[in-house]
C-alpha cells in the first residue's frame, strides 16, 4: 500500500471540512491529509486560495496545528492559509524515524511541491522555528516570500549548552517529568504555553493533542530540536523580509534579539503580556506585526529583481 501511495502522492490528498470551521468562521477551514513518499501522513488545515503569497503555520513541539484557528481566519481572505502538523504530531502519522527538525524540512518540502506553492511566507512557532531554519539550511530561499520566527531562536545545536546554560540545564531538568508522568507533564504545557485565560479554547484538548505524540518520540524531538544541529548558519542565507517575534517574558528574549540583529532585512518586535503562545495571548499585535511581513513580502515580490 505504501508503494501505490509513493508513486502518486500529489493525488492522494483527502479533503474533509471541518464542523468548527462553519461556527461563525468567515472563511471555510478544511481539513486535509497528503501522503509523502516514504507512507508518512500529514494533516493540515487550509482555508482561502491562490492570490498573495500562501501562508505557511508551523505549530511548536507535540502541539496541534489547530491553535492557528485564528490566524488562518485572519489572513485567508486573500490568499491561501495552511496549518501542518508535522510528522508524529497531532493527526499525522506517529513516525518512529525522522522526527528531526531536518527531515520536517524536507517533509514541507515535499508538501509545497504536492500543493504547487512555489513561494511562501513560512511562519515557525518554537520548534517549528528550528523546522523553519532547517528548511531555509537545505533548500535556500528561493521558494520562501518571507519568514517569522516565533519565540524561539534558532538552535546553535550541542554549544546551547553553553550559550543558553541555565535554560538549558532547566530543560533537561524537566525531560524526567515527560518520560515518567507525561499525561501531567502535557497538561501542565498546554496551562504553559498561556497568560491569559482562554475560555473558547479547550486547554485539556491540547493537553490531549500532546499526548498523541509517543513518549520516546517526544524525547527524541526535543533533544534534536534544542541540542542536535547548530541552525544558525542558515541565518546568513536569509534574504527575504523577516520577523522575529516574542513574548517580553520569554527567558530566550536576548538570543531572539541577538539572532534578529544578524538577520538582514529582519524586524524584532517583543510582545508584553503574552505567554509563549503569543499569537494566541495578544492576537491583535500578533496579527499586526505578521500583516507588516505579509505586506513587505508581498512588495519584494512584485519589483523588478535587480540585474
């Protein structure tokens, strides 16, 4: 079966509409699921269609692509809008290889090829800001419109250690709490990820959402998200307008800062009062700062390219 679905990937895509999409939504949010070569199965949400450069979302470790709801709503009125699910998160396949920032590259990859996207505004929130780096790492710019980091700095790999120590040491200090309590240690994150009170969003359904993804995959995720790779040099091949957003509160605030700085044509914006969801926490400066990218993005893309 997986044969038949390698050789004709771009047609397998399943289309179903999602019941909460037509619940006051604007725009229709439909949910679909693309095959990719080696059997894997990604679920996205998509809504809008072909005008602007296409927004890409990229949701942070063992969260559901379905905490873009609103930006998806926001920004699909004039162009097409997409929310993955990387490989061993939320609806897609539970992968027992490749869960690496460096292989989901290559998964969206393959999924701008299937969709026909041949330039795009990707947008990583925590580790998908490592998915977003490692993309850029192997296959340069010339399929990206525009990039945004959210709350998260790209990784330096096995140095973090040094560069961010006392983070760092906090985080492996927390790694014994998934592996042993992982139904607390979700349920704690997804309270987390938060400073707001968000009472139209089921907190314990994504707490449930991370638990989806397998504890040994979860572990290995990690590690290979924060101490796997050195991803700063795909900074220096960034040439397209970028933003790099976070909470004020964020303990990585100064690397973000510094990693903007060494980013032409980049924006660093800190948000007050939100939690490391900030998109979700202040929604209206979120969306503010993303509408300034998408609108650089899309002027660089109409002058003339010089000689």
């Amino acid at each position: 079966m997986k044969s038949i679905f390698a050789s004709c990937f771009l047609l397998c895509i399943a289309l179903v509409t999602l019941g909460y999409a037509q619940n006051g939504s604007p725009h229709e949010i439909r949910k679909r699921e693309l095959t990719l070569k080696d059997g894997t199965r990604i679920n996205f949400l998509e809504a809008g269609r072909s005008g602007l450069p296409p927004l890409v979302l990229i949701p942070g470790w063992a969260l559901p692509a379905s905490l873009w709801t609103h930006q998806i709503d926001k920004f699909s009125a004039d162009r097409l809008v997409i929310a993955i699910d990387p490989r061993s998160q939320g609806d897609s396949s539970k992968a027992e290889l490749g869960n690496t920032p460096e292989q989901r590259a290559r998964d969206l990859n393959e999924i701008l090829t299937a969709l026909h996207i041949a330039s795009a505004v990707l947008v990583g929130w925590s580790q998908g800001s490592q998915d977003v780096a490692a993309y850029i790492q192997q296959f340069g710019t010339s399929s990206v419109a525009g990039v945004a980091f959210v709350d998260s700095p790209v990784s330096a790999g096995p140095a973090e250690l040094e560069e961010n120590k006392q983070w760092s040491q906090q985080f492996l200090g927390r790694l014994p709490v998934y592996v042993d309590h992982p139904s607390e240690y979700c349920a704690g994150m997804a309270r987390a990820i938060f400073k707001k009170p968000h009472p139209e969003l089921d907190v314990n359904e994504v707490a449930v959402h991370c638990r989806k993804t397998p504890v040994p995959t979860g572990v290995t995720m990690l590690m290979m998200d924060i101490f796997g790779v050195d991803r700063r040099p795909a900074l220096a091949k960034i040439d397209k307008p970028t933003l790099v957003i976070a909470s004020a509160e964020s303990p990585l605030l100064e690397s973000q800062r510094k990693m903007a700085a060494v980013i032409p044509n980049s924006r660093f914006e800190a948000i007050s009062g939100a939690g490391h969801a900030l998109f979700l926490d202040e929604p209206a400066l979120f969306d503010a700062a993303l509408q300034q990218l998408l609108d650089k993005s899309s002027k660089a893309q109409s002058e003339p390219r010089k000689p």
